[in-house]
C-alpha cells in the first residue's frame, strides 16, 4: 500500500486521494470557479498546490464530475469549473463515506476524528 507523510502523519494516498476529489468538488458546487480561487477557497482546510489541483480537475472532467469553459480575464483565458449532476452524486456520496469513517474511527478510538 502507496502512502505519503504530512506533519508527520500517515495517510494512504487512494484515501487521499478521494478526500481531495470530495474537496475541489465542495468548492465548486456553490457556483463555477477557477483554479487559484479553488485553491484559496480550501486553504485551511486542507493544502493543495497548482500541481495537484489541475489533475484532479482534469480527472473530474473526464469522469463527468464537471464540465468547463474558458472566458477571458483581464486579457487572459481563464478556465471555469462547474459541478455536474454526477459530480454533486459523488460530492453527496462522499459526504456519507466520510460519516461512516468518522462513526468507525470513533468505536475504535473514541472522540472526534
């Protein structure tokens, strides 16, 4: 099993993984945005670099989690994110995974995660 260390804490990278997806899909379900005000919008909740986002958005994309389009900013194309009925499916899907690992961490250690 892959897994990678933050503050010296453990976590598999599939979990990861899907925690990040469940994240970038919370930041855009209350209307479109783009990929810095993603990533301003999830600091501190959790860290996530330019590096890791636009995979994960592009993923999204392809499995039809979210659609996009691209405007002009200020001179510049930006691209726009927006959730789909799929990704708000997975977003809600996600939520009930993430109670269920919540109520499992509790019987075996007691307290809040």
């Amino acid at each position: 099993m892959y897994s990678i260390i933050r503050n010296g804490v453990y976590m598999d990278i599939q979990l990861k993984k899907g925690v990040l997806d469940l994240c970038v899909l919370y930041a855009i379900s209350k209307s479109e945005s783009y990929g810095y005000k993603i990533i301003n919008d999830l600091q501190g909740i959790i860290d996530i670099s330019e590096s890791t986002l636009y995979p994960i958005l592009k993923r999204l994309e392809d499995k039809g989690n979210l659609t996009t389009r691209t405007a002009e900013h200020s001179g510049r194309l930006r691209r726009y994110y927006k959730i789909t009925a799929s990704g708000l499916e997975k977003l809600n899907s996600g939520k009930k995974d993430l109670i269920e690992i919540q109520s499992i961490y509790k019987k075996l250690f007691g307290g809040n995660i």
